[in-house]
C-alpha cells in the first residue's frame, strides 16, 4: 500500500470518527431525578414514614404464616417467575457471546490431497497428467482487531439487555408477590363473608320460628311467616356463589404457586382471619423509585443497549481490520509431515472498507436512532407511570381506611336496629317489615365491612408494588 493511499484512508477514517462523536444531545433526554418532584402530592397521617424502613419480604408485615409459606412457594415454582429467569440466562448467554469476539478464531485442518491435470486443454491430444498426492496438517486463525470500538460497542450492548432482563426478572417477581398476597386477601374475604351468611341464616330462621309461633298464635298474619322465609331464602342463595368464589380463588392461588387445585385446596380449604390492614408504609420520595421500581431500570437499560446499538451501525462506517494467518505442515510422505523442511506459515493483515452499499448502513443508523429514540419515550412513560400510580395507590389505600372507619360504625347501628326492630316485633309494636329491613341492612353492613377490609390489604398490596415491592432487582 503506497503512503498516499494510507494517507488518504485515515484522513477519511478521521473524517467519519468526527462526524460519529458528535453528540446525541439533540435528542430528547429521559427524565432525572432532579425533574421529579420533591415529595408526593398526596400526603396523609395515616402514611406516615417509617426511619430507616425498608420493604424488602414486605409480605411478612401482614405476620400472616400462610402468606409467608404461599410467597415461598411462589418464588420457587411460580412458572412465569421460571421463565423470566430463562431468558435472563439466555440474555447472560448473548452477553457472554459477544465478549468472545475479542479473541481470535483458530481452526484445525488436517487432509490428503490427490490431483490429476486435463491433458485436453493443451494443444494437441494429450494424456491426463496427474499431480503427485502429499499430506498437510496445520492451524488456521483469524482475528478482528477492534480499532475502532465496534466490538466493545457490541458488547455493551449485550450487556446492557442482559442487565434488562435481570429487571425483568425482579418485576416478574414484584408481580408474582403481589398476585399471591392479593389473591390470598380475597379469598380470606370470602372465605369469612360465607361464614356470616351461615350465621345470619341461622340467625334468620330463629326470626321464621318465631314468625310461624306467632301465627299458629293468631298474634300475626302469614304474610309475617312469608317475608321471614322470603329473607332466609335471599340470604342462602348466595351460600352457592360464595362457595364457587372460593374454590376459583383457590384454584388461581394454585397456578400462582404451582400447584394442581386438590393440593393447593388442602393448604387454603381451611378459613383463616384477614391480616392486620392499618400497616404504615415507608413512601420514600418520588425519585427513589427510579432504583426501585424493577420496570424503570428495565426502560433504562433497555435504552442503554439502544444508544450502543447505535454507535454499532455508526461504526459500520468505518474500515475493518482482520488478520489471518496458518501455521502447518505438509509432505508427500507421511513420515516426513514433521520434518524440519515441510512447515508452512502465512500471515495476511487485511484492512477492509465498503465505500458504497446503496444507502443501507445510513438507514441503518436511522433506525437504530429512532430505536434509541422509541427507548428514550418508553424510559420517560415508565417514570410517568411510576409516579401516577404511586399516587394513585396511596390516596386509595387511605380512602380505604377511611371507609372502614365509617363501616364499622355503620354495623354497630345496624345491630342495634336489628336488636330493638326483634323486640318491637315481639312485642307486637313494629310489624315485620322493621325486621326484615333490619336483617337486610345488618348482613349487608357486615359483607360490606369485610370487603372493604379485604380492599384496604389488596391497596396496601398495590401500594408496595407501586413502590418498587422493595426487591432489588441487582
């Protein structure tokens, strides 16, 4: 190669590496830290800090043993969990694949070669002329000297999808707890309202007893005895519905854990208590959750490998050097392939440039950049997302307390009517109406006590998991 032609290829190649470092600043940047806001806009006493809190295994807050065995269960048989970790390792795999572009490729060839020349194409009719036949073995190399950091480019690419998928993973986690918790919540909820519509049918039929007693008395019509059975009816249709509720709860917290229905319904048949729902959240502030929530780091990593991504198609720009060499043996005999006069080496640098390729490399780069521009929108919704739902699940989960609050009051009076609306009725100053009207309110005061309870916990549930559920996904 004459020194003008090297002169004119690195001029051009300082050209190219000018024109590719200039910065990516015109794009739009993700949101920061700084760009959030300083403390969420919703604040209650009821949600107050804890000091130095953390909500790493937030589920044991609820102390609830079963929960705590369920979430275990999760984690180790959880088949979506599984196949998250799958393509962790697979991205793990790709990343390690890459990094083996560093070192060279070497081969092994080993053979016999035998010949014969055509003796047609000379002039004149001649006789095929054979070669003579000789053995060859050696090594053969080739190696991509990375000049330029299209390789290293290619690696952080890898790299930054494998640390992607290892937020995905922690999301896929964050989800998986938050199912079962929930899950587990509404089932405890439906599991305790069929316990009391059990009681308030026992507690309905004394009310028919007494109905039929007055009428076989002449004290009452049979429209009282009617309207008693009429409630008492009500109120054991929804014993069937609940009890199919139940067994589909059961079933669902079985896939969650992985598990056939009959066994998950030997761990779950059994009613237990809802867990404790006035638990105070340590909320942090706004821009935590860009550490903790397992889909922003995913969003940004994901952006990561998408700027590398285009600084790989901007390198395609620029020439490429590769040596091949081989180092070998060969002779006629076989005894002599390891003689000191039958070994052969070649070494051949090759610089290689594509001047012209119809545009595809410049398209290249355009969508490689509309890539990265696509992650940089994806990144700033993920953060927008984060932030809304936190609030969202905070100012729910209040509400919700509140709404107990006010329940239990509700079902205090509700018994209360019930109570004075019996002895009126017995006393035959209230007809049965007040009785009935009274049975209603209170067996709906009660189911909606116990829902709004179970709607405290699956906020609650919400709410770590708008925060981050506090598993680092490093």
């Amino acid at each position: 190669m004459t020194t003008s032609l090297k002169r004119l290829i690195f001029s051009a190649a300082s050209i190219i590496v000018a024109l590719m470092s200039v910065s990516i600043s015109q794009a739009q940047q993700p949101l920061s830290a700084d760009s959030l806001p300083q403390a969420w806009s919703y604040t209650s006493d009821r949600l107050q800090e804890i000091p130095g809190g953390s909500n790493d295994h937030w589920w044991s807050r609820f102390s609830d043993p079963t929960l705590d065995s369920l979430i275990v269960l999760g984690i180790e048989r959880n088949y979506d969990l599984k196949i998250a970790s799958r393509r962790q390792e697979m991205a793990r795999a790709a990343m390690n694949q890459a990094r083996a572009t560093w070192y060279p490729t070497i081969g092994l060839s080993a053979g016999w070669t035998a010949a014969q020349s055509s003796g047609a194409n000379n002039r004149g009719a001649k006789s095929s002329i054979p070669s003579e036949s000789y053995f060859n073995a050696g090594l053969n190399a080739s190696w991509e000297i990375d000049i330029f950091g299209k390789i290293a480019s290619g690696v952080k690419a890898k790299k930054a999808q494998y640390n992607a998928t290892r937020a995905e993973y922690a999301g896929a986690m964050v989800s998986m707890t938050a199912q079962i918790a929930s899950t587990y919540f509404t089932l405890r909820s439906q599991q305790r309202q069929l316990q009391v519509a059990k009681a308030h049918c026992e507690s309905q039929m004394k009310i028919v007893n007494i109905a039929k007693a007055r009428y076989e008395a002449s004290l009452a019509s049979k429209l009282d005895v009617a309207q008693a059975w009429q409630t008492y009816y009500t109120t054991a249709s929804t014993i069937p519905m609940l009890v199919s509720s139940i067994h589909a709860s059961i079933n669902s917290l079985g896939i969650l854990i992985g598990e056939f229905p009959p066994e998950a319904a030997r761990m779950l048949a059994q009613p237990g208590p809802l867990p404790n729902w006035k638990i105070n959240v340590n909320t942090g502030v706004p821009a935590d959750l860009l550490r903790r929530r397992p889909d922003i780091v995913e969003a940004e990593m994901q952006l990561a490998a998408a700027a590398a991504n285009l600084g790989v198609a901007k390198k395609d720009f620029l020439p490429t050097l590769t040596i091949e060499g081989s180092i070998g043996t060969a002779a006629r005999r076989l005894d002599n392939l390891f003689g000191s006069d039958s070994f052969t080496w070649s070494v051949a640098p090759t610089l290689s440039w594509t001047l012209f390729d119809g545009f595809a490399r410049k398209y290249s780069v355009v969508s490689a950049r509309e890539e990265m521009q696509s992650a940089i929108d994806s990144y700033n919704l993920s953060v927008l997302n984060a932030v809304g739902e936190t609030e969202s699940a905070l100012s729910t989960y209040d509400a919700s307390l509140r709404h107990i609050d006010l329940t239990q009051q509700l079902c205090v009076q509700n018994q209360e009517a019930l109570r004075l609306a019996i002895e009126r009725y017995k006393d035959s100053l209230s007809p049965m109406t007040d009785v009935v009207n009274a049975q209603v309110n209170a067996l709906a005061g009660e189911t909606q006590l116990i829902e709004a309870q179970a709607s405290a916990l699956t906020s609650l549930v919400s709410l770590y998991e708008a925060l981050g559920g506090g598993i680092d996904p490093q």
